[in-house]
C-alpha cells in the first residue's frame, strides 16, 4: 500500500488572501445568535471590497461578529490509484 501524505499551509489573512472566487477552509471565531466559534473550521471565500463569505452563515446578520483566524487552500480527493 502506498501512503500518502498531503501538507497544507495555513495563511494569516493580514499576510496572504485567497484568490478571487476560490473556496477554501478556515477556522473562525466570533458569536452568531446563541453560538460561539472557538477557531471552529468552516467554508469560505475572500471578495475583495466586500470581506469574507463564510459558508452557511449570513452576512447581513444583524448581531454577527466572526473573525477569520486562517485560511488554507486543499486539493480535493480525486480518487484514483496513487
């Protein structure tokens, strides 16, 4: 069996943004109604003069506050044989 390995770098957004319209993972924190995030992972994707999108939460949520701690981009499985 052959083992595969796959490192990830992890970007600070203040150093290095994602390019334009990629998703990639990030670790938030921050408070959402009655739910706080503690570097909890989570999709998003970086537009420029707008800020981050964050999967499954709504940016015009009136009492949300969820910082982007980091982000990585990942390749996605592929399948195949090695």
């Amino acid at each position: 069996m052959i083992e595969r390995q796959t490192i990830v770098t992890w970007h600070e957004p203040s150093e290095k943004l994602p390019a334009d319209d990629s998703f990639v993972v990030v670790t938030i924190s921050g408070k959402v109604r009655n739910a706080t995030y503690d570097h909890a992972f989570a999709i998003g994707s970086y537009v420029p003069d707008e800020g981050w999108y964050i999967e499954g939460f709504d940016p015009d949520e009136s009492d949300a506050n969820i910082t982007v701690n980091a982000w990585c981009d990942l390749e996605p499985y592929g399948g195949g044989n090695g």
